[in-house]
C-alpha cells in the first residue's frame, strides 16, 4: 500500500467518524426541536426571531452533511467544510457562554432541558472534531493531488 492510499485510507475513517457524530447530532435535535429551539434561545447569540428557524433548520443541515459524506462522493470536500464551519460555530458558542458563566445544556447531542450543563470539556471535544475534519481535509487533498 502506497503512502498515498494510506492517507486516503486514514481520511476514510475520519470521514465515517465525522459522519457518525454528525448524524447523531443533528438527529437527536430532530426528535427534540422544541428542546433544542430552548437550547438555541438560552445562548442568547440569535435575536430571537432567528431562534425558531435555526432550531428547525440547523439539524436538517447536519444530517444533510452527514448524508452526503457518506452517500455523495462529489460533495465530500464542501460537506467537510460545512461540518468545520459548523464546529467553529458551535465551540465559539459554547465557549461564550461558559465565559459569561452561564450553565446550560448545549443542546449538542440532545437537547433535553434536564441534559448536563455545558462545561470545557465540550469545547475540548469540539476542538478534537475540528481537528479531525482538518486532518480528513489534508487526507483528500492528498488523495486528489
């Protein structure tokens, strides 16, 4: 096996990962929207018209991202970059509100209001997913090039 097809190989798997995390993600907040619509509203970074359709909407775009990582080849470059760019969204959030002090579930995965208030370690766990979708990016450039 070539050192190429061993990168390739390697973003394979961070690519299932992403998929799997992804998914999961967006389908808890899919059997919960009015859970996750109060998660979205408790970070208070939305004006509050905005609440409602991202609470809708949001979890739609991570299942659509997870479906075309893993069913739709042509888009897996613009599917990672959407996961990236929703990460950095979501650690930034969360790492507001821990500043501000405010605890709260995140709503991430599941978005029930009994759920475990955030805490740094989410934003450790984001941090780890950003750099698994990079290390996927690097792995398909590679592949590509």
């Amino acid at each position: 096996m070539t050192r190429d097809q061993k990168i390739y190989r390697f973003a394979h798997w961070l690519a299932c990962f992403i998929v799997a995390a992804t998914f999961l993600s967006g389908y808890h907040k899919l059997l919960r929207p009015d859970d996750f619509a109060l998660a979205v509203y408790r970070f208070h970074l939305l004006p509050d018209v905005w609440v409602n359709p991202v609470a809708i909407y949001l979890p739609w775009l991570e299942v659509g991202v997870a479906f075309c990582l893993l069913f739709v080849p042509r888009v897996r470059v613009a599917a990672l970059w959407i996961a990236l760019a929703l990460l950095v969204l979501f650690t930034g959030g969360i790492a507001v509100n821990l500043i501000r002090g405010t605890a709260f579930g995140c709503g991430c995965f599941g978005a029930s209001p009994a759920a475990k208030p955030m805490e740094w370690m989410n934003v450790a766990r984001n941090g780890a997913l950003v750099l698994l979708v990079f290390l996927a990016l690097y792995g398909k450039r590679k592949s590509a090039g």
